[in-house]
C-alpha cells in the first residue's frame, strides 16, 4: 500500500491519497477542502481514484467531497448513519469561513465490519463513535495500517464538545476497539502526525495512567 497526506483548509486536517501498488486503484480519505490541491497531487502521481471515503461528517473532512465525486464521477462512502444530521446541517456553513460545505448525502452508508476493497487490499469498517456518533475509521490488518481520522491523535484524541459526542463513547471506542488491534498498528490522524497505538498507550496523557 502506498499513501500520501496532502493537508487541507486551515485548520490542517489530513486528507489522505491511497493506493494500491499492484492496481493503481485509489481512494481519497476526507477531502476536507482545497479541492483543487487534491487534483493536482493525484495528477501529479498518476492516480484517477475510484471512491471517495468518509471517517465522520465535520466540514474539514468532507466540504470537497461533492467536487470531487463529480469531478472524477466518483461515489462517496461513509460515514456511519448517525452522522448524517452534520452532513445536511446548514450549521457547519457559519464555522468554516473560506471552505463552502455543501450539504450532502454519501453514496453509501457504511457500517461496522464492512470491508472496503482497493485494488488488493481490504480495509476493514470500525465504528468508533464518540467525537461523532457516526464516525468510523478504516483498518488495512495485513499492513497494520489504520486511518484514524479524529478519534485519536499523537498524544490526544478528538474532541467532545459537539452536538451529540460523548467523551465516555470515545474513550470506549480506544480502549475497546482500537487499542485491542495492537501495539504495532501505525496510523493516520485527521490532524497532526503519524504515531503507533502501541506509543499512544504509554505516552497519550488520556491513557498513560491505566498503564
């Protein structure tokens, strides 16, 4: 699997390009806007994705969907249904200043368990409510690879203060589902830098204490 991050809108969420070295096939993961950033960098790596894929309905992570899946023709999958009150909010219009959200709805719900194909490889759907009770995050087991979009950062993990998070659900969704996958999983956050489950288990001030 080959992957690259291009940070989107001003709040500096990861949108991710990933790809399959043996197809070529490719997703994006979040477009949260700078839609045409997103073009030029699949033009420049010779890459026309396939599908277009959701963690969770916050406009940084999605006011770019609608573009590009009229741009490359492309469906939209994800997130979890019980997001879809962000997706068709007309709130999220008065939060995100230079990035116009278009209110939409995904091609495709996704739901726990699912498998995602890209080319080769399988990306497993873990439902991991809490920042928002729609939020999922996209697991590749054979490379010990997750895209973790706002659940869990490099030494923090999302916020809770919005319509319908709880900070119980996301600690939960850690603990419960995440942590379990191993130490050795590397991910992806929706914001910041890359860690490992095993270093957010020791080091992320959330969890260092039930060590």
């Amino acid at each position: 699997m080959n992957y690259h991050i291009i940070p989107v809108t001003h709040l500096m969420q990861n949108c991710c390009i990933i790809w399959c070295k043996s197809t070529r096939e490719s997703a994006i993961i979040d477009p949260g806007g700078n839609a045409e950033n997103i073009k030029q960098k699949l033009l420049n790596i010779d890459l026309k994705p396939t599908k277009i894929l959701i963690t969770h309905g916050h406009w940084d992570h999605v006011s770019a969907a609608v573009e590009l899946s009229k741009f490359y023709q492309i469906p939209i999958l994800g997130p979890q249904k019980f997001d879809e009150f962000l997706l068709k909010s007309s709130i999220q219009n008065n939060v995100c200043n230079s990035v116009k959200f278009l209110s939409f709805v995904p091609n495709y719900w996704l739901s726990h368990g699912e498998i995602i194909k890209i080319g080769l490889l399988n990306f497993e759907v873990i439902h991991c409510p809490g920042h928002t009770p729609g939020h999922v995050v996209f697991f590749y087991r054979k490379g010990r690879f997750l895209i973790s979009g706002d659940v869990i950062f490099n030494n923090s993990i999302g916020r809770t203060d919005f319509p319908r998070s709880s900070h119980q659900d996301l600690l939960n969704s850690i603990e419960m589902k995440l942590f379990p996958l191993g130490d050795d999983i590397t991910f992806i956050p929706g914001h910041g830098d890359i860690s490992t489950l095993g270093f957010e288990k020791i080091n992320n001030p959330y969890f260092k204490s039930n060590i």
